[in-house]
C-alpha cells in the first residue's frame, strides 16, 4: 500500500471521472481534494467559471476566468477539446525549511484543453484550491489582460491590505471590510482574506514569473476581481532627493505582457482554512511555485542578521564616534560573533549613492569583510534597485569579488512584468555567485523562493520600522500578519526591539488612561525607535514569525545592556523542522510551537487586550523529562513594557502551563531534554 509520506509519485491519467452535468446549455467538470471535503466545480455556459464547495456548502460562489490573448478567441468564444485528471502523493523537502522538514504534496488535479490553445489546470488539495492557464502558441503572445473573479455571498468580509496605488511597497494594515464596502476603485495588494460561512480565504499567487502580479478591486459588491499593472512604457527622473531609487511610470501599455506562447502561467491560489491555525501552516505558494533550478545549495547558510539601519548606528559605550564608518562595523561583527549571529547588514550608505563602484571616505569596505570572515560573520551589502540595474554586471562582480555573502535591493515597489523580469534576474546572477538575496521595498513573495532557494526571504510587509515615523505597527497588526502575509512565505519584519512601550491602543483601553483615553507612553523617534509592544511579545516574534533571514533589530549596545534577553534571541534558530500551532486567532493572538532538531521554542504574540491562554505540552515526546527556560510579561508589563520575568523548570509532556499575557505581551520559551 502506498504511504501518505512516501517518496514516489501516484500518476493516474485517465478520461475525467468527475463529471457532473452535461447539456447542451451547460456543461460542468468537478476535482475534488483527496479527502474529499472541498470540490472545484468548472462550468462553461459559454463564459469559464468555477466555485468552490468546503463541506458541501458553497463557499466561493460562480467566478469568471478568462486570458484575453491578442489575435485568439477568449474562453466564451473557444469550445473544450480535452479533458484529463491525475492524482499525485508525494512528499517534497524543501531547500530552506521555513514551516518543516518535509512538506506533504497530495492534490487531485484536472486540465481541460480548449481550441484556442489555451488550457486551464485546477487543483483541489485539502486546504485550498488553485488554478492557472497554460498556452500552447508556438510564437510570442501579448496578454491583454485576464479575468480572475473571487465572488462570495453579500454576507462575507474581508481583511483587505487597500492600497493607494499600484506603486507600492505593499507594506500595508488589513483594513476589516464587507464585500459591499470594498467598491470597484478600492484596490489591494495580495495576498488578502475573506471570511464567509466561517471559512477563511486566502487569495495568492505563486509561479509568477514574466508576468505581471495580482491585484485586487471590488466585484460589485459580490466579491473581488484581479487587476494587474500594464506594461510601462515611459518613466520620468524622480524630483527630489530619491533620485537613486524612486522611478515614477508616467505611461503604461494596453497589455499585461509579451511573453512566449508555449508556457504556464501563475497559479492563482484560494487557500482554506476552517480554523484561523490552519492558515499558519498552509504552504500551497511553495508547493505550487517552480522547482529548484540552482544545483549546488552547499553555501546557503540561512541565520540572524545584526542589523544597523533600524537603530540608525547608535552604539554607545565606546571609544570612537558611531555612524558609517570601519570602526562601527568592527564593533556590529565583534557582536555578532560573541552573540553566536551570522551575518551583519552594511545597509545604506557603504557607497555613495548612485554609485555601487564608489567608495566611501572612513568606510573601508574591503577591511570590514576581511574583518568579518576572520570573526566567521558573513557580511550582505544594501543596494538600491535602480543603481543595480543601471550597474548590473559589474555591481554583482564587484559584491563577489568584495567577498559578500549576500544582497539586499530596495525600493522596487513595482510588480509589472518588467519588474518581476528583473527580480529573477538578480536572483538567477545572485545565485551563480553563491550570494543570498534579501528583496526590501518588494512585492509579496510568489514562487521566487523555490526556484531559487537564495531568495531567502523578503520584506513586503509593514514591520518593525514603522515604529519610527508612525503608530501603524501595532499589537493587532502584529498578530494579524501570520495568517495573512505570512502565508505567502518568509516575511524579514525585523524583530528585536529593546526599547518597549505602550501606545494608544493600549491605553485607550487602560483604566488610568485618563479621560480622554488618549495617553501613552511610546513616542515616535526615527533615531532611537521603540516598539509598541512588551519585551517578551518582541522576543516571542523570532519563534512566531518565519524569516530563514532573521534580524535582530536594535543597537549592539542596548542588546549588551539586556544581555539576558539578547542571549535567548540569539539562540532560537531561523529554520524548522515541524511547526505545531497551539492558538490562534486572526488580529487577537498567535501561539506557535516549532521544533529544530531536539529543541522546541514557543512564541506567542498577543494584541491590545490582556488575556490567559493554556499552554498545553502534549506535543513533546513521552516519558521524557525537559528543561523550559521561559521569558513571559513581568507584573508590570501593561504599565512599564519593559517589565519581564524569566522562569526556569522542569516539565513533561503532561504539564499545561497557563500563559498570561499582558496587553500588546508575550511569551516565549525554550524546551531541551534532560
């Protein structure tokens, strides 16, 4: 009998035995996950539609897909030619275990071929469903647009990450709405997720590749609808001092993109999830994206970053004038290497900007390396977007000869298919210099990261330095992004901060708040930031949060100053082996349990209200005794955030420890046998 963890491929092709129902008005083809429990039901009447029924109730209502091919009939107007299934069960193990060690690849999958040329794959696995188009031209095509319809009842929400414009960083709050509410101009970035009937959806992408990326708009009140950027066609030099990095496109194509006939195109990917912890654990965008193409993977070492630009170099206690120069650096390494850490960022201002060739006067670039490798940290270099692609070739030959272990390109905030061209590019050139790339100012992740597993992470995601000019990055947000961003893979929100307040959502609700509830303690400071959470909902972060590129956000300096708290960072690893998700709730609280090799680390994360959870340790092996080092909120925490207590015991399997968590808290801890 064939194991559900297996290594072999189940393959069956055969006429589609999920038919349905056929008359001359309506003709309709069912797939349906291997449990059984969630159905894709496809119909053509003349336009292409599909629903999705979880647990026999509808739940993504008749949806329309079309591509709109220049010079080739649409789906309305093309007849169904051909009709085939397969079921695959096999297990894949990821290059950078992100979630697990393995990951479970079990689908049904059915391709209807059209006279057009154009054929459409739907897959049903047990927690979602995708599908995409594969053309079958055999010269270049121009994709005029494409129809890619989420259609729910009037009685559904959504947490949408609205944007003002398709020129982002895609740093976003999840803005709670109905259907209704969400009109035809309000657009949104992906991934976002509905709620209806209890069910999560969550609306991705992945395979994107020369292409350009999925937006959202309303659907008239029904739903939502795709929308993806046009081809740019004129640009103009940015006035003011973001010449090096900001590109305004002043003209766009009537087209998505000119790209080769014979292809597939991006799956788009509707993940399910009747508890809000099953969407934790999803890894539909990675196990649909393209597979590995690097072969020598030996180099990649994912691990904790030093990083410098959130802190803005302010280092204190020593001998030399802080700020962007050899001394500083030496001093980020000198930590890095007592603190067990892998790497240290040079983030803006190694090179005069405009120029990756240049050199910086008291920045000796090379004598930081040399300095680095002999401490054993690796040392990855910021670049903007716009000077790397002015200086490509000799940029990435300079970063290699220079001996950087990786990249760090910013500010792109595009996704038409020009953009996302080059994304693959930097990561195919980073590649063949056996360098890491960490995408910042970037769109969601979509399949990148498999095919080219030194794409190790990427931001796309309002973090951590937020806190410097704003109140957005709050506790709520924070236990919002698991469920939602993280879905689509590793998100370098850059964890860490030692400097812990309250801000006013917290307090709004705090009875000494005053009477007009709108006092508080933290501060926006661009200079020395603080968070708007406890210290041990920072902590908690690095467990909670998947990044195989992790930063420690703060200064070297205050990190010594709370060297116990520094010290249990520095040891939670930044891979997986199993993640057990222990509660959760979107927007209220995060509870995660994750294991790397013998060891257990727990992070949870908690929003503006102060609760209890139960934390229960039956997923540790029986009859074996451990060791738990806890960090949790002190006492005092939902006044002075800063306030924590460490606790130490022995526990077993049978232990349920009671977690309680003060607003914005958290907790954390460290299991290993005894």
């Amino acid at each position: 009998m064939l194991s559900r963890y297996c290594w072999k491929v189940l393959l069956l092709i055969a006429p589609l035995t999920f038919f349905a129902h056929n008359t001359a008005a309506n003709t309709s083809y069912r797939v349906s996950s291997p449990d059984g429990s969630i159905i894709v039901e496809v119909s053509k009447s003349p336009v292409l539609t599909y629903r999705v029924l979880v647990d026999e109730r509808e739940i993504v209502s008749p949806s329309r897909i079309d591509l709109h091919i220049a010079n080739t009939p649409s789906m309305r107007k093309a007849q169904l030619t051909s009709e085939k299934s397969i079921s695959i069960n096999q297990t894949l193990t990821p290059e950078v275990r992100v979630k697990s060690a393995t990951i479970e690849d079990n689908f049904n999958e059915m391709t209807l071929g059209f006279n057009n040329l154009v054929n459409v794959a739907f897959r049903a696995y047990d927690n979602g469903v995708a599908y995409r188009f594969i053309t079958q031209h055999n010269k270049t095509i121009t994709v005029l647009d494409e129809t890619a319809e989420f259609n729910f009842s009037e009685q559904a929400s959504a947490h949408y990450p609205e944007e003002e414009s398709i020129y982002s960083h895609n740093e976003r709050s999840y803005i709670h709405y109905t259907l209704p509410e969400i009109d035809n101009h309000k657009l949104a970035s992906t991934p976002a997720l509905v709620e209806h009937q209890k069910v999560k959806v969550l609306i991705t992408e992945t395979g994107l590749r020369d292409y350009a990326g999925l937006w959202l708009l309303g659907n008239d009140g029904k739903g939502l609808k795709g929308t993806f950027p046009r081809v740019p066609t004129a640009k103009a030099p940015e006035q003011g001092p973001w010449v090096d990095r900001n590109e305004p496109i002043t003209a766009r194509a009537d087209y998505i993109a000119k790209t080769a006939g014979d292809r597939t195109f991006p799956w788009r990917i509707i993940a399910i999830a009747r508890d809000d912890k099953d969407l934790i654990t999803n890894q539909l965008t990675y196990q649909l994206a393209e597979p590995n193409r690097l072969e020598d993977l030996s180099w990649l070492k994912p691990g904790k970053v030093a990083w410098d630009w959130y802190n803005a170099n302010n280092i204190f206690g020593v001998d030399f004038e802080s700020g962007l120069n050899t001394e500083t650096y030496k001093y980020y390494i000198d930590f890095a290497a007592e603190y067990g850490l892998d790497y240290v960022i040079l983030d803006e201002g190694w090179y005069p900007l405009g120029d990756l060739m240049g050199s910086v006067e008291g920045y000796d670039v090379p004598e930081i390396i040399r300095y680095g490798k002999e401490k054993g940290i690796g040392i990855i270099l910021w670049t903007s977007w716009m000077t790397l692609r002015d200086q490509f070739d000799e940029a990435m030959d300079r970063f290699a000869e220079l001996g950087a272990v990786g990249i760090k390109p910013d500010f792109f905030q595009r996704d038409d298919q020009e953009m996302v061209n080059f994304y693959w590019e930097i990561a195919e050139e980073a590649g063949k210099r056996k360098m890491m790339v960490d995408f910042h100012g970037s769109y969601k992740p979509a399949g990148l990261r498999r095919t080219y597993p030194n794409v190790i992470t990427r931001e796309g995601v309002k973090g951590l330095e937020w806190n410097k000019w704003s109140t957005e990055s709050t506790p709520e947000h924070n236990t919002t992004l698991p469920f939602i961003r993280m879905v689509a893979g590793p998100m370098d929100y850059t964890p860490g901060a030692m400097a812990n307040a309250l801000g006013p959502e917290v307090f709004k609700n705090w009875q000494y708040s005053g009477k007009d509830g709108n006092h508080q303690d933290f501060t926006i400071r661009f200079n020395r930031p603080m968070s708007q959470t406890t210290r041990a909902h920072q902590m908690a972060m690095l467990t909670v949060y998947e990044s195989p590129l992790q930063m420690l956000a703060d200064s070297p300096s205050r990190y010594l100053q709370e060297e116990e708290c520094a010290r249990f960072m520095s040891k939670v690893p930044t891979v997986w082996d199993e993640t057990v998700v222990l509660h959760g709730k979107i927007g209220d609280y995060i509870s995660v349990a994750r294991k790397h090799g013998e060891e257990w680390f727990i992070g949870t994360l908690n929003d503006e209200q102060g609760r209890e959870l139960n934390l229960s340790l039956d997923f540790l092996e029986p009859n074996q005794a451990y060791h738990i080092e806890i960090f949790q909120d002190g006492v005092n925490a939902h006044k002075f955030a800063e306030d924590y207590k460490k606790v130490i015991r022995k526990v077993t399997q049978q232990d349920t420890l009671t977690m309680t968590l003060a607003p914005a808290g958290g907790f954390t801890a460290h299991i290993t046998k005894l």
